[in-house]
C-alpha cells in the first residue's frame, strides 16, 4: 500500500493565503474616493447614455437594456443556421461532410442526421444517381479555447439504387 499522504504546515496554510489574497483584491474595488490616476485613465463620459426608449405612455425601456439586448441578438443570431456545413468530394461519387455546430446555440443537438441524409439525397439527384448510401458517421466534440463544440461527420456514396420506401 501506499503511505499516507502529510501536508506540510506550509501547504496547508496555501489555500488560506489564497482565499486573503482575493479578498483583498476585492476589497480595493470598494473605494469611493477617485485617484488621479483612475481619472485620467478612466473616461469622462459614459458610453451609453442615461436615456429611456418611451414605448407607450406608462412604459419606457433604458437604452443600456436595449443595446444590451442588440448585443446578445447579434451574438446568438437565433435565426442562423445552427450548423456549418463543409463538403469535399473525394471521387465523382464519395462525398465527405463536415459539420460543426455554433457555439451558442438554442437547440438543433438532433439535427445532425436529418441534415445529412437531405445533404445526400440533394446531392444524388444533381449527380443524376438514384439514391445513397452512408459508409461511415461519427458525432464527437471538439475541445477549444472557448468552450466546446460538437462535430459530426459523413462519409456518403452516391449510388443508382433507388430507395426502397417502406408503406
């Protein structure tokens, strides 16, 4: 068996020492009294001005609430796709698709299969075949710098088989 694990009196006072240190830190963000330094760094004037959008009579909406609100629309975009798709065509009838799903997304974790079985039927009929067949499909996701994304990938023929439609 393994020997039991000792801490040092040294490292058992680290973590103290540390929570200290952020308590300080946060703690100089308390002060009221302006520095000169803070004076010429910070501006004079605020970015968004205190003003009200009037709605109707009894109802009016802060500009910082709306520029908010555009901020987080235009970084969501709820009406964007939520998955690029990329093609490469290996030989006139072996298509590989990759597709990778937005970072911040409202749903659409179903969706990769759908969209590569209409991507094949697609492309089998501009190639003039009848149909397709999918050799190889894995979903996996993708560490980076900022959060994760999911990744799905299709190795599809194209062949002249007609789908066989079930009644």
């Amino acid at each position: 068996m393994y020997p039991p694990l000792y801490l040092s009196r040294r490292h058992a006072t680290w973590p103290r020492a540390l929570a200290a240190c952020v308590v300080m830190l946060l703690a100089t963000g308390c002060s009221t009294t302006p520095t000169e330094l803070a004076n010429r760094v910070l501006p004079s004037s605020v970015l968004v001005p205190d003003y009200s959008l009037p709605v109707s009579r009894s109802l009016s909406i802060p500009l910082e609430s709306a520029v908010a609100a555009a901020l987080v629309y235009w970084f969501v975009d709820p009406l964007g796709p939520n998955w690029e798709v990329a093609e490469r065509q290996i030989s006139p009838t072996l298509v590989h698709l990759s597709l990778r799903k937005k970072r911040v997304t409202t749903g659409g974790d179903g969706e990769p299969p759908q969209i590569v079985r209409r991507r094949a039927t697609e492309l089998a009929q501009k190639a003039g075949l009848g149909g397709y067949q999918i050799l190889e499909y894995t979903e996996s996701t993708e560490s980076e710098t900022i959060g994760a994304r999911r990744v799905t990938t299709a190795l599809v023929q194209l062949t002249d088989a007609r789908p066989v439609r079930i009644p």
